[in-house]
C-alpha cells in the first residue's frame, strides 16, 4: 500500500514549512498563556497557518498523504497544549477539556490500531466527517470566546461541542473499526 507510506521528503516544500510553524506555536502556546492578548493572537495565527497549509499545497499541486496526517495530528497537539495552558493560567476550568475533546476521547480507542500501523509503514488518513467540521468549528468559538474572557459564551459552546464532538468521534471510530475489517 505505498499511498499509506508516510515519507518525510513530502514535507519539505511550503506547506510542510507551514504546518511546522504550527506545531511551533502549539510547542510555545504555554509560554505565551499568562498573557490573554497575546495568546488569542498566537491561536489565531496557528488556525491561520492551518487554513493556508493546506491551501498552499494544493496551488503548488504538493498536497501529499504526509502533509494530511502531520497536519491532523498537529491541530491535535496545538488544541490539546493551548486548552491545558489556558486551564492552568485559568481561563476556563479543567472539566471543559472533556467537552472540548470528546472526539478524541472516542479516537483514543484506535491509537493502538494506528501505532501498529505506524510501525509498518500503512498508515491511512482520516477524513474529516460533517460531524468533525462542525465540532472544529465549536471548538475554535470556544477558544476565542475564553481568550476573549467571555465566559457567558464560552460556556455553551462547551456543551455544543461536547455533544457534537461525541458524535463525529463515535462516527470516526466505526469508521476506522469497518475499515480495519475491510482491509484484513
């Protein structure tokens, strides 16, 4: 299965540089935390570059299986660092992450799936679902919203992705299960 192989040479073009930056800001979001202003706009660059990674490897026709799982899982890291600092500088109270990642609560359950495939070179993307879009879209209201210190919103929104995050995470794990029978 060569179009599951992840190869590092299809990061090494603009949009890999792109997505690296991300994985920067996700690294350094902690640092920047104690300061609300500074850490809305260090967020807003990283969904910034997480628009135009993609983006860009298509107008240069670069867009490659490698880039699609690196950039899935740096948004992962970016949300999963930034909600931990924002809970420690205490924007928000720790329970919200339960809510904010309920999708991946559900994923959780495929990593030894996904490590098994890693180590044999067969890794398959995820494809983002209705579902995905919606609770990514929630989740960046909720980020905004807290940065912002508006909890009137920030705390609906919560609930909002939690349910909506459940859902598309119960959808990405029947999926990665039927593929898994599919492809034995």
């Amino acid at each position: 299965m060569p179009n599951n192989v992840l190869r590092v040479n299809e990061l090494l073009n603009p949009a890999g540089f792109i997505t690296g930056f991300r994985l920067v800001i996700a690294i350094a979001f902690p640092f920047l935390a104690h300061d609300p202003t500074l850490a809305l706009s260090a967020y807003l660059v990283a969904v910034l570059t997480d628009i135009l990674d993609g983006w860009v490897a298509r107008q240069l026709n670069q867009a490659s299986h490698t880039g699609a799982v690196l950039d899935g899982w740096v948004d992962k890291i970016l949300h999963i660092n930034a909600a931990w600092a924002m809970t420690l500088h205490g924007y928000m109270p720790a329970w919200w992450m339960w809510m904010w990642f309920s999708r991946e609560l559900f994923q959780w359950s495929m990593v030894m799936t996904i490590i098994g495939d890693f180590r044999v070179g067969d890794v398959r993307q995820q494809h983002t679902s209705l579902a995905g879009k919606l609770t990514a879209t929630l989740l960046f209201a909720c980020f905004v919203s807290t940065l912002m210190g508006v909890p009137s919103i920030a705390w609906p929104l919560t609930g909002l992705t939690g349910m909506c995050g459940a859902w598309a995470g119960y959808g990405y794990l029947r999926r990665h299960l039927e593929d898994r029978q599919r492809f034995r």
